[in-house]
C-alpha cells in the first residue's frame, strides 16, 4: 500500500512540476504543450477571423470562454488531478501479470523514425474513432458526450469542450494502443500529439476545408460539422462522422455522411436546452436520472 501512495503522489507532484515548468518556459520548446496549445489556438482562431465560413457568427461566438476554459481545464488541470490514478492502474496491472509484452502485437522498433511515428498515429487515431462511437451507441457514454455536443455554434475551442469522464474512457483505451505496440511509444511522439490538437482545432473551427480528394483520409470542419447536426436520418440516429484525425474509418465502416456543405445546419441534439450553461453543472450533468425521452 505503502508503494502505490508513494507512485500516486510523485505522479501527480512530477505531473503539476511539468506544467509549471511549461508554464515559464522550463520545457523545450518543441515538448510544450501548454504554450503550443496556446499559439495553436491563436493559429486557427485567425483563421476564423480572417476566413469565416459562417460569416454571421460573432468572433466571440456563444460560449467562447466557457470552452476556452475547457481546454486548460481537460488539457492541464483535470490531467494533473487524475495523473496518479493513471500510474496506480499501470503499476495494479503490472503487478497481476498484464504487460505490454503480453499484449504487443506489432513491433515497431526495427521501422525507420517516420514509419514509427506513422504507424503510432494510425494505430491510436482508429483506438480513439471506436472509443467515440462507443460514447454514441451506449446511452450511459452519451450522457457524458452530450456536453460536447451541447455546442450550438461551431469554434476551435468546441474541440476539448467534453466531460471529464470521457478523458476516464479514452485514456484507458489509448494506453491500450500503446500497449499493442509493445508500449512502444515513439521518441517523437509529441509531433503526432501537435498534428492530432491542430487537426482537431480545425475540424471545429469556422472556416470551410475539405482537403480535396484527401477528404477521404483526413477529418475535415464540414465532415465534421455534420457529426454535430441536430438533425440525421432515422438510420443514423446514433451518429455519424465519428473520425477525430483520420476520416477513412468512417468510409472504410460506413459511417460517412456529408449531404451539402453550407455550413447552415443547426447543430447540437433534441432536447440540448436542458443542458446548463455553467460548466461545473455541465460537468455533473452526466450524472442526473436519464428522463424518459433521452431513451
């Protein structure tokens, strides 16, 4: 017992020193991600403001600051608070034998550096489009994912406006990916961490790409903008678009679903005007008695 109190609290003491230390500037540049968060964001606000696609929506549009916190919230401070937790479940299954030597099934280690980065991208960017159809199809995952969609105007910052119980699923199943390949995590990592956040800020963002002929690889604002209509046909009711970086997993299982590309669809889900509009009651909304018509 003694052991796991000791791994909790240097890993939440060495999560909260790392963000400080971003935070003045004590990290490398190129592993920030506080401040690379930051510049990522003013990137693709500018974007917005200088090419919007709905024009009508203010620059400060409904919501802006709540999910401007949601990002430093989901990004820094709820992964500081649960980081012990994370290394008492590492050193838990370790200890009853499960390893990622037991689970690796592709080695990475003889692939040159960007085939490794490659297949790392690739491997944890299909873990994390069937954990997000997970949070659709299951009604106690859509209470939670529900904050997320409870967005009614579309903005970069909408990319890390969730709940904090979704990070509870996704983490679990990213580490699992990692653990396929061998717990082999790529030196450079932090490269596909920087291309997964700009991706997602764009597909969220006010501005009109579909990368052309790409479009069939790469998730993009009007695919995406779709995954949030309030409206879908009665066969798909449960969701569409559930790509985060890459969109061919939605074409290759069919989930695919991009009828215009206005950018004039009402977004968000029947019956959103129940959701609160204070975030710490956003974040106890999952929590409360599902009524009858959510079924």
């Amino acid at each position: 017992m003694e052991r796991y109190l000791e791994a909790f609290i240097n890993s939440f003491l060495g999560t909260l020193n790392w963000t400080w230390k971003s935070i003045i500037f004590d990290v490398p540049w190129y592993i920030n991600y506080f401040w690379g968060l930051i510049v990522l964001s003013f990137i693709v606000w500018g974007l917005e403001i200088l090419f919007p696609w709905r024009k009508n929506q203010a620059i400060f549009r409904k919501d802006f600051w709540l999910d401007a916190f949601y990002m430093f919230f989901n990004f820094f401070i709820f992964a500081i608070i649960i980081s012990g937790v994370y290394k008492l479940l590492g050193l838990f299954f370790t200890d009853i034998g499960v390893s990622s030597k037991s689970l690796a099934i592709i080695d990475l280690t003889s692939l040159p550096a960007w085939a490794q980065l490659l297949a790392f991208f690739v491997v944890l960017d299909f873990v994390q489009w069937f954990t997000h159809t997970l949070l659709h199809r299951f009604e106690f995952l859509w209470k939670f994912h529900k904050v997320h969609h409870s967005v009614k105007e579309m903005g970069f910052a909408a990319h890390l406006r969730y709940h904090w119980m979704e990070n509870i699923l996704y983490k679990p199943l990213k580490t699992f990916g990692v653990m396929i390949l061998g717990g082999f995590e790529p030196e450079q990592a932090y490269i596909v961490h920087f291309i997964a956040i700009a991706i997602g800020h764009l597909n969220h963002a006010n501005i009109k790409i579909t990368w052309g002929v790409f479009k069939y690889i790469l998730n993009n604002p009007v695919m995406h903008l779709y995954h949030h209509a309030y409206a879908l046909p009665k066969e798909r009711s449960r969701g569409v678009n559930f790509a985060i970086s890459l969109s061919l997993w939605d074409y290759l299982f069919k989930t695919n679903y991009i009828p215009e590309d206005s950018g004039t669809i009402a977004i968000g889900f029947e019956g959103d005007e129940e959701m609160p509009s204070s975030f710490l009651k956003q974040i106890s909304f999952g929590f409360r008695k599902t009524k009858p018509k959510d079924l």
